[in-house]
C-alpha cells in the first residue's frame, strides 16, 4: 500500500471553517533508512541494513491508514517534527505491541528548539491502536516524540502524525445529524451517508499539495449518495464536506 508524505498548508480554502494542516508525515516511503525520512523531519533510531524491518511495522493492526508505521524498539528513540507556527493541534495514532510490561512514552513541545516541555505521557500505551489528539498552544514551534524503553519493554507502533490549525479529522456535525463518509481506502467510489432529511451538500476534494481538485454540490434526498472520484489520481485527499452548513473534514485513500 502506497502512502504518502502530507506536508500541507492550506492557504486558500474554499469552504471557510477548516482547520489548516500545517505539518503530516504518514511514514510513506519509510524503508528504516536514514535515507528515507523526509527533509525537516529527525530520526534517531533507525535500521543499518536495508529491509530488517526492526524500526517499522507492514502489519495493517500496527498501522494507521496504511502501512508502515514507525517501530520504537529502543530506550531514547526519538522523532521530531519540522517547524511550524500558530498550531493548535497535533494528532496521532499510536499502538502498544509485545507481552512485557510497561514503559513511558512522552511527548514534548518546545518553544525554542532547545528547551522541551512533557505535553503527555502515556504509560502505560494501549494495546488498542488509538487516534490521539492533543492541543498545542501558539507559541510551540516543534513537537518530540520519546519512547522511554528498558529491556523488558514492549515496542510502540506512531502513524499518521498531523499538525494543524484546529482539529482535523473531527466530525463537527452535531450529534442529530451525523454523517458517514466510506469506505477511506477505495478505488475512488465513495460512500457519503447521513440522516433521511432532505438536505444541501458541499464537498471540496484537496490533494496533497492543499490544491482543490474537485468541488461538487449536490442535493441528499435518501440519506445516502455515492461519489465517483475515479477521475483522480491514486493519492490521499482530504474531503471537505459542508452540510446544510455543518462541518466535516474526512481523510481518503484513492489506491487502484
């Protein structure tokens, strides 16, 4: 499964309300390598040899999206973001994995680049893969991810690390009208359903780079309506969807 590095910034939405994704990495491309980590991004544990597989998981239950993932296997291993400014928000996934017993995993902020501050820490980390979503105050810059490991320690799978300018990924609908959008990873043919009631429907398909792609307004008249995205490109896109003024953002996978 072929994922992609996200490193957005929406300058220019056509559906006001959004939040702005300012840095993502899902670990596309991710061989263990040095090599392979994307400019901006720090590392420290890393394979010596090509495909050992021992700092990333290809096992779908130990990845977000699709796969890899990132594998902490050693006590300091530690990722570190690029920069941003006026972040609100920082997203992940995250999953224990082994039958020894617990270590600390934190996460840090830093205002300066040297100084760093514990944000969270998680010990011990859930067997259950789980999205997490910390806020983040205007003045971080980076965020630092650190496995404290000793030599009973289980590992702990990171994926699909988000940044951004108010929550990603969060229905904003209320809870009378909720709304389904699948399946994430398809050929392109998609799924958007909600309640029964007739209603207006709005949704902006943004690629990779944050440029709009495709804008379709419609009419919901059953509670369910199927989107025929196979004119794009394989690639992950966020859907925009505006209904009846509500908000969702929703993460996709074309793949073929």
């Amino acid at each position: 499964m072929m994922k992609r590095l996200l490193t957005l910034i929406f300058s220019a939405l056509t559906i006001s309300g959004f939040s702005q994704i300012l840095v993502s990495y899902d670990f596309t491309g991710y061989n263990g390598l040095v090599q392979s980590i994307p400019a901006g991004w720090t590392i420290t544990v890393n394979d010596s040899t090509p495909g050992s597989t021992q700092t990333f998981y290809t096992t779908s239950s130990s990845c977000g999206v699709s796969c890899p993932s990132y594998k902490f296997n050693q006590t300091g291993a530690t990722i570190i973001t690029p920069t941003f400014t006026n972040a609100t928000h920082l997203q992940f996934l995250m999953k224990g994995n082994g039958t020894l017993h617990y270590n600390p995993f934190n996460v840090y902020t830093t205002t300066d680049g040297i100084n760093w501050n514990i944000l969270q820490t998680y010990n011990p980390v859930s067997f259950t893969a789980a999205t997490y979503t910390l806020n983040l105050s205007s003045s971080d810059i980076q965020v630092k991810f650190e496995y404290i490991k000793d030599t009973l320690g289980y590992n702990v799978a990171l994926d699909d690390i988000i940044i951004s300018n108010g929550p990603v990924g969060i229905n904003q609908l209320s809870n009378n009208n909720p709304v389904s959008v699948y399946p994430t990873i398809s050929s392109g043919v998609l799924n958007i359903e909600s309640s029964s009631e007739r209603k207006m429907i709005e949704v902006a398909i943004i690629n990779m780079i944050g440029k709009e792609v495709k804008h379709l307004n419609f009419i919901q008249n059953n509670g369910k309506t199927v989107l025929n995205l196979t004119d794009l490109p394989d690639g992950v896109y966020v859907l925009k969807i505006n209904m009846n003024g509500q908000l969702l953002n929703k993460r996709i996978v074309i793949k073929r």
